[in-house]
C-alpha cells in the first residue's frame, strides 16, 4: 500500500479528533448547536469558558503540528516506503489531510470546525518560521477591522505569499499545500464574508482598535 496514501489517511483520521467536540462530549455539550455553530475555539470562547477555549485550541494545533512534523517523516512499519520523488510531498499530504479532517471529521458526521487552529499547526510542523507573518497579518487585520473571519482568510493568503517568497524547500509541495490551505480557510469562512458584505457580522470588540476609539469619542 502506498505509503502517502496511508499516511492521508490517518492525517485525515487524526484530523477527525476535532477538539471542541471531544471536550464538548465529555461535558454533555456540542457547541455546534450554540452560538455560531462552529466547531471551533473561537465559538467554544464564546459559548463555554477561557478553559475550554484554551483546551480546544491546543488540541487542534496539536494535531496540525503531529501531521506534519511528526507523521510526514515517520517510517510507517509494514508499509514500503515511497520513492523520492514523492517523499517530497509527505508534508503536504499529510497536511492537507489533517486540516480535512477537521473540517469533515468521520466521527463527527463530516461537520467539523474552519480549520483555522489545525493550519496553524500544520505550519508550525511543516515550517515554523511562516507563521510569524501569518499571525503579524492575523493580528493586524483583527485590529483594524475586528472581523476574525476576515483575518483568518488574510492570514492564509499570507501564507501562500510568504511560501512563494521564503525559498524553503521542497518549494512545489510547500506552495500546493499552502495554496490549499487557502482555499480551505477561504470555503469555510464563507458565511463570514456573507455577513460581513450584509452588515450583520460581529466583530472582536477586544482587538477592534477602531472599535476602541469610537466607544471612546
């Protein structure tokens, strides 16, 4: 069996552990049926508490970083390893697959979270000095528009940008997985970009700078 292939498939199973819905089970509570109905830490802050929030993020950049700092490079016993020339795209693979996972889950009827926390991950494995203009643009976007959706998009274009830029190697496989990744974080915010375009999402009170300054004038 094809070792890319096997390593796919438990990204996408580790993927599946989505980390609001597990903690959430283990309470009594699916937080897809409250608030925004995202699986994810920023509607588990909303709706629970700063401990579980706390908790649900962990376990969702975990996962990203095991995918493809850990998983990508391990020698899978039983199974051939892949020739080269696909090695290469271990990293990739595996991080695409775990960011799927979270956001179809098999033990969650397919309905996970955006995604968001499982790409920090998988960037943070894959190549950690990426993430500091995804999260300088992540931050700025917030603070001047207080849309997290907005931001979350802008951070993974960034990512693509700072791919194409960065010269790490293997740059093909880098830039795919980033380009994904953008398209993923993009579809699932696209209720976001509805609500922004109609008026009626809200905004991060706590960052919005501008918001700031308004309350006080």
């Amino acid at each position: 069996m094809s070792e890319l292939f096997v390593k796919a498939l438990l990204g996408y199973l580790l993927g599946s552990i989505v980390g609001s819905l597990l903690i959430g089970r283990l309470r009594g509570v699916d937080i897809r049926r409250m608030g925004s109905g995202n699986a994810g830490a920023t509607n588990a802050l909303r709706t629970q508490s700063k401990g579980f929030a706390l908790v649900v993020l962990l376990i969702d950049i975990a996962k990203g970083w095991i995918a493809t700092g850990l998983l990508a490079g391990a020698r899978l016993p039983g199974v051939a390893a892949a020739p080269a020339s696909l090695r290469v795209w271990a990293v990739a693979v595996c991080g695409v697959a775990v960011v799927l996972g979270h956001i179809y889950p098999l033990w969650h009827g397919l309905r996970g979270g955006k995604g968001v926390a499982t790409v920090v991950g998988a960037v943070l494995g894959a190549a950690p000095v990426l993430l500091i203009p995804m999260l300088v643009i992540w931050l700025l976007a917030v603070i001047l528009f207080g849309f997290v959706g907005l931001a979350s998009i802008l951070g993974a274009v960034t990512f693509v940008v700072a791919a194409a830029l960065s010269g790490i190697e293997p740059r093909i496989p880098l830039l795919t997985f980033a380009v994904i990744c953008a398209i993923l974080i993009t579809f699932t915010h696209r209720g976001n970009v509805a609500r922004m375009l109609a008026g009626t999402e809200p905004r991060a009170r706590r960052l919005w700078l501008l918001g700031a300054a308004r309350s006080r004038s």
